[in-house]
C-alpha cells in the first residue's frame, strides 16, 4: 500500500509531494516538526523485502528529487563508524522535518483560503458598539461599515436614549447600595431585612433590566466601556454570592474548604509579615549570616479556628469579608469586591428556569461524554435552572481537529433541542470550543447557521483555566524530549559494540514503528497545542462571533491550596518560567478570553469580548474531584485541596449572562415563541 502512495506521490508534480509531506506534519495547519520527523524516519527505513532489487526505492535519493536543496541524512552515516557518527540522527531528521514545514506554509495557506470562508479581511475594520460608531461619526472619523456583523437597524436616537437610562440607574443604584450598607453595617442585619437594602436592589435590578434593553438594541453594546465594567462587577458578584449560598446551604464540602482556605490565607498573610519584619532587621542590623540561619516560624493550623462550620454565628458582612479575603488573590481586587454595594447586596436572579443549554468540553486528559467532571454542580443546575449539559466526547491527547469535530456534535444535539447554547471549556478544552467555534463560522453556510439561528445559536463562552494561549511547560518538555533522544540515541551507539548487527536492526524497527504508530502521532497532535507553533497557528486561523461575551476563571497556586501531587510540576513551571503567578499549569496572564501572543483582527475581536473575572486562589485542578480521588493524600484532605466549591465555575457564569439578556427565562422564550 505504501509503495502504490509512492508511486502516486511520484506520478505528480514536485508540489504534490511537499503537500503531502506538509498534511503528514501539519494536519490541521499546527506544524509539528517532531510527528514529521517520525513519519520521516520511518519511511526512509520502509521495508521493501518483498520487491526484487531492482524494483527497489532509494528513499532518499526520492526524498532529495522531491525536495531540491534538502540533503536527507542516512542513518548509517550516524551509527558508530559512520561518517557523522558524533552526531544526532535525529536531530538531523528533525530539521529537514522543520524546513520543509517552514516551505509548506504556501501550501497551507492556500489550503486555507480554499477551505474555509473568510467572513472578513484584516484590514477590515473592527466591530464596535453603536454608540462608539456614533461616537466616532460625531468627531469627524470615519468609519467603514461595509464589513461589519449585520444587525437589525434602529433610530440613533433610541439607543441613546436607552444607554443613558442604564447609565443613570446603574449611577442610582451605586449610591443607593452604598448608603444601604452603610446602615447594614451598623446594624449588623441582614440585606433580606433591611427596607434601604430592597430599595437599593430593586434599582440595581431595573438597572439589570435597562442594559439587557440596551443589548436588545445592539448585541455588541456589551463591548462598551461603562457596560462590560457593570458586567465585569455583576459577574466577581454572583461569584461571591454562589460561594455564600454554597457555604449557608452546607453544599458539599464547601464549608471545610473555605476554612482549610482562610486559614492558608492567614498562614501566608503571617509569613509576609515575618519575612518583611525579618529583612528590615537584616536591613537595620546588618546581621545576614545570623538572620539567614534563623529558623523560619511554625505556624499552627490549630491555632486558627473554625469559621465557616457554623456560618449562623457570624453576621452576612463579616461572611462576605472573609470569602473575598479567602478565595481571591490579587490584594487591589480584594479591596474592590469589599466596597462594591453590588457583591454586599448579595442579589439574586429571580426563580425560574433558563431557555439556554451547555456544551462542556474538557481538559487534555478527559473521558469525554463518560467524564464526570463538577458533575455534582451540573445536577444541581438541572434540577434549580432546569438547564441541559451536553458533554463533549472529546479525547485525551487528542488533535485541535479531532475535539472540535465532537464538539460539533454536542452542538448538533443541542440545536436539536432548540435552545440558545453556551461553550464551556476547562483547560485544553478551551481551544478545543474556540477551534470549533472557528471552524463552523468559517464552514458551510449551515455549518454558520448553528452558530447565528436565533432561537439555538452561541449566546456565551466561559473558559477555566485556558490553555488556549499555550502553556510555558509545552516548549520547556519539547526542549527537554529533543535533548532525551539524543542522549538515548548516543546511549545506544556505544552499545554496538556489544550487540549483533540483527539485534541493532530489530531494535531499530521496533523504535520506527513505535514512533509511526496512531497512538503516537494522535499523542503528538494533542501535545502541539501547548507548543508556540500550534498556537499560532491556531489562533492565525480563527474566526469567532463578536456579539457572544466571553467570562474567564483564572487562579493562582499558594502553599495552601497545592495539592501534593501538583507540586513538582508547580515548582517546574516556576522554575522553568520565571514567575510564581500560575495554577501549575498555565499562567494568570495567558488563561484569559483572547489571543496574548498572535495579534490579529480576529484577536481584538475577542479581547473586546473578554469580560474578564478576578483572579483566585486555587489551582488548575479545581473542577476535579473524583477524577483525581487516587490521587489524594493526607494532606489533600487537610488542605481541602479538590473539596472546592464547583458550582463557581458554572452557576455566576450562567446568571451574569440571564441578568443582562443574553440568556431568557423559558417562560419569556415561550411567550416569544422560541
């Protein structure tokens, strides 16, 4: 069979051959140099026993005739005694696999322009909200709309009237909300008791209802300044209250996480200070030998009480206080959430099930549709929203092109239920959704249908812990695997000498074959979409709605909240990175809505949809629970490491989106006949 694909390869002209090359290393346009090199390997040890001599290929002298320029190097030129024997015949092979991705990126762009439907150019302009547009038109700029999304169009003077309703009540609200807790504070009550408290909230909730006015008027109003601020509170809002209602409904094993997480957040607030008391005496004192021997101090868990066990004994404020102060890491965002009348009023989306489904697709290591990730959070869901989650069969380790073909699935059977959907992603599984998204947009025109149709199109995204700008851990564990071959291949050379020519050629084989095999190369496309190329590529190619908002929940790893079998590769990535600001995983600057490393337009169109979320404590882990459970140690348990609350990763999500519009109640879609 390969010799018949030779001969067809060989029948064609020269471009053919780079082009098949190119698919065999570049699948799906994320060059792979290290799956080229496999294969490459491979085929120039292909077995030709069953031919006559003189029906025999020189495979490299093909490869040389397809590839003018490229010199392909013969292995036994680097066994020992051969002409290159101090070198690498691997490395060698991998750089002709590089160089001839780098000469096939003409052939995967026309690919590309062939394939998928380019709805704009790059020099097309931006998509912005109608206000801005007006904006710009009042001051003389002008502004080309030939290009941009087609929406219903309406009187300006409509629009305007509606934003500056929503501006004012949402000015309203904050000042009624502030006075409301000031009184609250003092009287240590309750909001629900409170007659300035329900005046304040019935203002926040007619503000609520003025913006999703204004997202009715233009789907992309949420892009504008004032909005996504309000958005941006609302969303780090409800992520508070579900943590409140987790820990006074004794949902799971909340309570005992939040105290195991207070008490960290004590222990590391304590050593700060220690540290900084310790170095201004080395600073004051000048006594470094002594104070670098001083032993550090030991801080006891049981010095600390309980807090949350009993959530009745203390009052609504001082709840709110310790879970901003417990569960997020970044001090100025702390001190925000604190003064926000929006996160002490607690305020709740009114009762009634939501028109709206989720497709869930998971990390790199999944059991796709059987998985059982914050599985207890999606009962829950279904049971008080009355909301559908669709489970992606992605798989593990498995190509960008591969999960967004299942993720097209799941989104096929959520059409059919004829609801508005959602993407959610956790880890890989977030480039896995925006690939997806992608690929329908730029597919056929039903193929785009699934995305836009009114009553089941894509209304938002929300993405945990994304690894869709890559992982440092990617590039660090591919330098160090080139460097692992090499010394394996040196290792085996000096053993020559002690095994027979035959015993050498099996072994060799056996390696060929191992490297060439599916589950290998279906390996190597899971892995590149932790490499800089794939990511690249990836986001190169892309194509998203820019009236769908997308929410993020990124977190940062401490002492406390490592579990045990995250702390190596923690303190790997650390090292390897330069920076602590991470979950184990990917770090807080990279997991967010939009492309960091690949600026193009479609990247500012997805950087105007990230609403953003304020940054955690708590690892990249945290949606797992009994997929890890052989995992759990002693400590585990004391730390409350994968007892945390999984309802935050899904329910502020879903609500923030109910309050401003972009998700109906069933009953309001029922009257709307959707």
């Amino acid at each position: 069979n390969q010799r018949m694909l030779l001969d067809l390869m060989a029948s064609q002209p020269r471009s053919f051959a780079v082009a098949v090359l190119a698919e065999i290393g570049m699948p799906g346009g994320q060059g792979s140099s290290r799956g080229l090199a496999s294969a490459l390997m491979s085929l120039l040890e292909l077995d030709q026993s069953s031919f006559i001599p003189a029906h025999r290929l020189d495979m490299h002298a093909l490869l040389e005739s397809w590839l003018p320029g490229f010199k392909i190097p013969r292995r036994e030129d680097y066994l020992a005694g051969g002409r290159w024997a101090r070198q690498s015949f691997y490395e060698a092979i991998f750089g002709v696999a590089k160089n001839i991705i780098e000469d096939a990126e003409r052939y995967m762009a026309l690919k590309g322009h062939i394939q998928r439907f380019r709805h704009n150019v790059e020099t097309d302009p931006i998509p912005v909200p109608k206000e801005s547009e007006l904006e710009m038109i009042n001051v003389g700029i002008e502004y080309d709309k030939s290009s941009m999304p087609k929406f219903p169009s309406l009187p300006p003077e409509k629009l305007s009237e509606a934003i500056e309703k929503a501006k004012d009540l949402i000015s309203s609200a904050d000042r009624q909300g502030e006075i409301a807790i000031a009184e609250l504070e003092k009287s240590n009550g309750k909001t629900v008791d409170s007659e300035l408290c329900k005046t304040a909230i019935g203002i926040y909730q007619e503000a609520f209802d003025a913006c999703a006015a204004v997202v009715k008027l233009d789907p992309l109003s949420f892009q504008a300044d004032w909005f996504k601020q309000f958005y941006r509170r609302n969303y780090d809002a409800l992520m508070v209250k579900s943590l409140y209602d987790n820990i006074m409904e004794d949902v799971d094993k909340v309570r005992s996480w939040m105290d195991a997480l207070r008490r960290g957040a004590s222990q590391v607030a304590q050593t700060e200070n220690h540290n900084f008391m310790k170095n201004s005496s080395i600073l004051l004192n000048k006594l470094n030998a002594i104070e670098e021997n001083e032993p550090e101090i030991e801080l006891q868990e049981e010095s600390l009480p309980t807090f949350f066990a009993n959530p009745e004994k203390h009052s609504q404020q001082e709840l709110i206080d310790a879970i901003i102060d417990a569960v997020f890491f970044n001090k100025n965002e702390q001190e925000q959430l604190m003064k926000d009348p929006l996160v002490r009023l607690l305020i709740p989306n009114r009762p009634g099930h939501y028109n709206f489904t989720v497709i869930s697709a998971m990390g790199v290591i999944t059991e796709g549709k059987h998985g059982t990730e914050l599985e207890a959070a999606i009962k829950r869901l279904y049971k008080e929203r009355g909301i559908t989650t669709i489970r992606a069969d992605t798989g593990t380790a498995r190509s960008f092109e591969f999960n967004a073909s299942k993720i097209e699935d799941a989104i096929i059977a959520a059409v059919n239920l004829k609801k508005p959907f959602g993407l959610l992603g956790y880890s890989q599984g977030c480039a896995n959704i925006l690939m997806c998204e992608s690929l329908l947009r730029s597919g056929t025109p039903l193929q785009q249908k699934f995305l836009t149709t009114s009553n089941s199109g894509l209304v938002c995204r929300q993405l945990l812990f994304s690894a869709a700008n890559g992982s440092v851990h990617g590039p660090s564990t591919n330098a160090k695997v080139q460097r692992l071959i090499a010394m394996c291949e040196d290792f085996f050379k000096y053993q020559q000498g002690y095994f027979s020519r035959a015993f050498i050629t099996f072994f060799l084989e056996l390696l060929n074959n191992f490297m060439d095999s599916p589950p290998f190369q279906n390996f190597m496309g899971g892995a590149q979409s932790f490499l800089p190329e794939g990511s690249k590529a990836f986001w190169r190619e892309g194509q998203h709605l820019p009236q769908v908002p997308t929410c993020v929940l990124r977190g940062v790893m401490e002492k406390h909240t490592t579990p045990e079998s995250l702390e190596m590769i923690s303190n790997v990535l650390t090292k390897q990175s330069g920076s602590a600001l991470h979950d184990s995983q990917v770090h807080v600057y990279d997991a967010v809505g939009h492309p960091v490393y690949t600026k193009n337009r479609n990247g500012r169109v997805l950087e105007n949809c990230d609403m953003g979320g304020a940054v955690q404590r708590c690892h990249h882990w945290s949606p797992l629970d009994e997929e890890v459970a052989f995992l759990k140690t002693k400590r585990d348990a004391i730390q409350g490491s994968f007892d945390c609350a999984k309802d935050r990763h899904v329910y502020p999500w879903i609500d923030v989106n109910v309050r401003f519009g972009f998700i109906e109640y069933a009953s309001e879609a029922k009257k709307a006949g959707k």
